[in-house]
C-alpha cells in the first residue's frame, strides 16, 4: 500500500498520540449488517463441499452463494469470486476452505467485504511462497498422494484421499466427494497471492486439530499471524463436511459480529 503524506501526516499524529493507526477507507469493512456469505472451495474439490454448511446459513436468514472456482490458476480463481461478488447486494462475508484461503486474501479487499473467514486455509501474506512456508513445518501426508496428468493437471490418489483429505468421513461418503474431485492446474503450485485483504479485514479461522492436508501447526501459526479470532475442531481437512455445525457457528458468529 502507498501512502501519501496526508495519510503519513495522519500516522504520525496517531503515534503521537498513542493511537493506534487507522488505514484507508477503500479495503475497509463497509458499515452495516452482512447480508451476505460468499463461500469459496478449496483444491480437489467443487462447490458441493459446502453442501452441509449452506442451509444451516439460509436457515438463519443470510443470502449465501457457493462459488464454483475452476482451480486452473490463482488468477482465474479470483476472478470467479470478484464475479460473484459483483452480484451481492451490500455488505458481504467472504469464508473460504483449504487454498481458496489465497483466493480470499485476494480478493477480499472488495470495499463490499466486511470479513473473512479461513477454514482450515491457507492465509500467506502478500508475495509469500507458500510452498516455502509450508516447509517449516512437518510435511502433510496427502501431498504424497497427488498425481499430474501429461497436461498438468493434479489429482488426488483415491487412497490419499479417502484417508488423508477426508480422513474423518465415512469410507462411502468420502468416496463420493472423490468421485466429484476437480483437477487443478499446475500454475497453482508456483502461485503468489499480490494481495492480503487480512491485514485490513476482521478475520476467524477455524483450524482442524486431525489435518493431514495441511499441517495444524501451520494452520494456526497463520491464525495467530493475522490476529483472527480462532477455534478448533477435532476434524480432518474437510471439517466443513465432517463438523459443519461447528463450521457453521464459526461463520454466523462472523456474521453476527458486523451488525
């Protein structure tokens, strides 16, 4: 962010003052109630994921739509979600599972955002290498699992699935979300989000205590890095479709907080 010396005059009369600074208003939270949840999925699955977690948000009175990312590239990723966001009318909770946590942190500095919740997400800072991060802590088991296609695309092995990804679900259960796991796209691996909308939006996260997709170390290493209100669940990777009452309190308390 570039600041120009009214905005630096405004922070130097803040420290002054023993105040703590206060940014610009464009990637703030709008005022008002949410009306509002954008869900976005993660990696080797579709917007189905959501399936449990949606009519607990409608039964509560909210407009919820499910964002189907075709996980070819961060980029293209984004884009799905700014379109869908372009579609809410007025203040929006954006909640993401697993990678769409980049997504988020990428496209929530949306002035219709007024936060954003991470389930068992990725949450790196702007121009982080997340592969990188990830390195400082012990490996995830489903990494071992993944598989390219000649034309570069990944899927998950049945077996890393079904126990690694979905480890909590019952054997038939899982089993059918891998039977609609969507390929991604190579250029994903390399990706760098440009954007950390959580460093100026309200956040929660929700870090899964049994997840062999990503580490729970790292999980709530980058929930305590952006200061997000945080609970954990006793769940695998996929806690939106093994808990997803707890999930969903998580996301209505977000919600609620902005009235």
């Amino acid at each position: 962010m570039k600041l120009n010396s009214f905005v630096l005059a405004g922070l130097a009369c803040a420290t002054l003052l023993g105040a703590a600074p206060s940014f610009a208003q464009d990637s703030a939270a709008p005022a008002g109630p949410v009306k509002n949840i954008v869900l976005v999925h993660g990696l080797f699955a579709d917007g189905s994921s959501w399936a449990k977690v949606i009519p607990l948000l409608q039964a509560k009175g909210y407009h919820v739509t499910a964002v189907q990312n075709p996980t070819t590239s961060l980029d293209a990723d984004v884009d799905a979600v700014k379109r869908v966001l372009a579609q809410q009318d007025g203040p929006t909770l954006l909640v993401a599972h697993s990678y769409g946590g980049m997504v988020i942190s990428q496209a929530g500095d949306d002035p219709k955002v007024a936060g954003l919740v991470y389930i068992a997400a990725r949450a790196p800072d702007a121009g982080e290498d997340y592969p990188a991060l990830t390195k400082k802590f012990g490996p995830a088991p489903a990494s071992a699992g993944l598989q390219w296609s000649a034309d570069g695309y990944g899927k998950l092995s049945e077996q890393a699935f079904i126990n690694d990804f979905a480890g909590d679900l019952p054997k038939a259960e899982a089993e059918t979300y891998y039977a609609v796991q969507q390929p991604i796209g190579k250029p994903i691996t390399m990706a760098k989000t440009t954007v950390a909308a959580w460093h100026d939006k309200p956040t929660w996260y929700a870090v899964s205590t049994e997840d062999r997709t990503i580490n729970s170390d790292l999980e709530r290493f980058m929930a305590n890095r952006m200061h997000a209100h945080t609970v954990e669940i006793k769940a695998s990777h996929v806690s939106l479709i093994s808990q997803p009452v707890q999930v969903a309190d998580l996301i209505l308390e977000a919600a609620g907080a902005q009235k």
